[in-house]
C-alpha cells in the first residue's frame, strides 16, 4: 500500500493532518470519509528509497488467473466493478491489486472496462488491449477473457519448455567455467612452483597448460577487457535498436538455435492473430498489434512492411510470403485461409502445427546441445589430467634415471 499526506476537516471543524495507508488517492478519500473526515487535500507520500511500485511488471500466470476469474464472474452476472473490488481485496501481488484499484477508480469515473486498462501497460500487454476493445463492442467479454486466459496458459507452457530444455545443458556450461577457471587460476599455479623446483623438462602439454595459466594469472587485465567488452555488446545489443537488430539477425543465422527461435516467434504470431480474430479484431489493427507484440526486430519489421502492402489491397498471404520469413507450410495455410474464408481456423492450426514443431526441435536442439557441452568439459579436463599426468611421469623417469 502507498502512504497519502491528507487535510481534512471533523465533525466539529477542526482541521487535521495525517498519513492515511491507501492503495489509491481514491481509496484514501473514501477512508477518511468513513471516519467522518471532510478531505481537503489528498496526496501520495513520496519515499526516493522506494522504486515506483507500477513500473514493475504482472507476470503472465497472474495475468492469466485475473483473465479466468473475471470471465466467471462475469458469467455469474457480478458487475465489473463489484469483481475488481472483491478481487483487489483477496490479491497478494501489490503491483495487480493497485492496478486493480485504479482501474476501479476509472470505472467509477464512466470510462470502459477496456478503456480502464488502458492505462496500465505493466500489466495488460497491447495484443490483450486490442482483443479487449473488440470484445467490449461485440458483448461477448466473458468468451473473450476465456480464451484469452487459454491463450496465455499455452505461452506459459511453451516458455515452460524453453526453460526446462535449456536448464541441464546452462547448469552444465556454468560448472564447465567454474572448472576451467579453479584450474587455471588457481590449481596450475601451484604445479607451475613445484615443477620449477625440480628443474625438470616439461612434456609439449605440460607447458601448454602452464602457458595458459601463466597468461591467467599474470595478463588477467587482458582477460577482463575482453569480458568488459563482452558485456559492452550484450548491453548494446538490449538498449539500443541498431545492437537488438544486430543481435537478433545473428541468432537467427545461428543453426539449429536460429530455426528454433523462428519456430518459437511463428507460433507466438499464429496464436495471437487468431486469438485477435476470432474476437473480431479488423486484421489490419491485429496485425498491427501482433507486430508490435513480436519481440525480434526482424520479424517486427518484416511484418510492419507486410502490414502497409496489405493495406494497399493486396492481401494478406502475399505480403507475408514476401518478406521470406515464413516457412511454406505457413504461406500455403495462408493462402489457403485467404482464399476460402476460413482464416481464423488456418490460424489456428498453423499455431498447432508450429507448436508441434517446437516441441521436436525443443528435444532437437537439447539433444545436440548436452552432448557438446559435455564433450567440451571432456576435452578440457583429459587435457589437464593428460598433462599433469605426463609430467608427473616424466620428472619420475628424469629422477630415476
């Protein structure tokens, strides 16, 4: 809850100050009128320790359960605004409940459901505003939060998938540096004392090895330059435009990540314009949305040009193929939902079909990706043990000699 700095007046005329606790500045005014204060002045007491609470952002399982729950009350006849108050009462997520507030306070004011979410980006993303709005004109908002709600469950479990295939192989990779960097900075140095104790010549591997860790250790600023500027790119390529569209045309040209990253953008696609369609969005506002909605600049531009070619009359399959970034199974299921009429259920399955096609190339890429990390982490620990090993042996025999 926020902290509000008020002035009001009591029953018997007396002016007061205080701190009321208040989700919202509406909130605040309704509470000291229950306790039979006249307010004057309300306003939010600002804390510059505490970062802005609504610039954080509701994750999709929240926004998820919202979607499903209001379309039920909903469907039990509960007014709009009587459902965003019992649920703003039973929300733990400090972020959703003041939004949730504020969205009443707007109700409240005369403005739509729709236009009450509007105003709070952190928590509705646009491809969800556009269905909305549509929803709102056409009266059938419970359907709509439904499948909205099945929409985001599908996206959270394709993300489930991601992650879960990628958990194995990034824990694997990270104890594979931590390993290479114990060694070389820490453990060779000491060999490197104790060989050169014993005066002993060195095999090739030996020295190979000891070389490197005498780079680690000693050039270290080297090292860090390059990691400086590692990071520099990775900063680069998220802040600004030109580095995301760098970075993005390169992992697409990568193989086997690029192909599963295209799969994974393509079924994203796919459900929202169905989704945004079959709410009776006009396509072009969906796939106005839907571009915006897509996160690779190169898609998002793909798609911006394919938008303005469509609004120039001519279609929708077209344009799309045009841009090459669409496989032929979807072209052709475009084409052919252009043609027949039956757009919404191309849609449909081309999202059935790329999230089959996920899945396998999920399993695909995990397949090839475990085995070479595994075969790395193989390559560099035989290499240390081959060149100790043969060190060892060799200051034996120079010993017994």
């Amino acid at each position: 809850m926020a902290k509000y700095k008020f002035t009001a007046v009591s029953s018997d005329g007396a002016t007061i100050s205080g701190v009321e606790d208040a989700l919202t500045a509406s909130m605040a005014r309704r509470a000291l009128i229950d306790r039979e204060l006249a307010p004057i002045e309300v306003l939010e007491k600002k804390n510059i320790l505490k970062l802005e609470i609504t610039k954080k952002k509701v994750s999709r399982r929240e926004l998820m359960h919202f979607s499903r729950q209001m379309a039920v009350f909903m469907r039990a006849g509960i007014p709009v605004l009587e459902a965003l108050e019992v649920m703003t009462e039973e929300l733990g997520n400090k972020v959703f409940s003041r939004v949730f507030a504020e969205m009443a306070d707007s109700l409240r004011s005369g403005e739509t459901f729709a236009g009450a979410a509007t105003l709070h980006p952190e928590a509705f993303p646009p491809y969800y505003l556009g269905i909305l709005r549509s929803a709102e004109l056409t009266g059938n908002l419970d359907i709509v939060l439904d499948q909205l709600a099945d929409y985001l469950d599908r996206d959270i479990e394709a993300r489930r998938k991601v992650s879960g295939a990628l958990m194995y192989p990034g824990i694997v990779f990270c104890f594979a540096i931590l390993a290479v960097v114990i060694i070389t900075g820490w453990v060779l140095p000491r060999f490197k004392t104790f060989f050169s104790s014993l005066h002993a010549k060195l095999p090739l591997p030996t020295r190979m090895l000891l070389a490197i860790a005498n780079f680690v250790t000693s050039d270290w600023y080297v090292l860090a330059v390059v990691a400086a500027a590692i990071i520099l790119m990775v900063v680069l390529g998220t802040v600004t435009n030109r580095g995301r569209a760098i970075r993005d045309r390169t992992f697409l040209k990568v193989p086997v990540l690029g192909d599963l990253i295209r799969t994974a953008i393509l079924e994203r696609f796919c459900r929202i314009l169905y989704s945004m369609v079959t709410t009776g969005v006009p396509l072009p506002e969906a796939l106005q949305v839907t571009s915006e909605a897509t996160t690779n600049t190169v898609y998002r531009s793909g798609l911006s040009v394919a938008r303005s070619e469509m609004m120039r009359g001519e279609g929708l399959a077209g344009p799309l193929s045009a841009t090459g970034l669409f496989p032929p199974a979807a072209r052709h299921m475009l084409l052919v939902g252009e043609s027949t009429g039956t757009m919404d259920n191309q849609l449909e399955s081309a999202a059935i079909y790329f999230d089959r096609e996920l899945d396998y190339k999920l399993k695909r890429f995990t397949a090839l990706f475990e085995p070479a990390v595994i075969t790395v982490v193989g390559l560099i620990v035989g290499f240390v043990a081959i060149a100790l090993i043969s060190a060892m042996y060799g200051i034996y025999r120079q010993v017994h000699v």
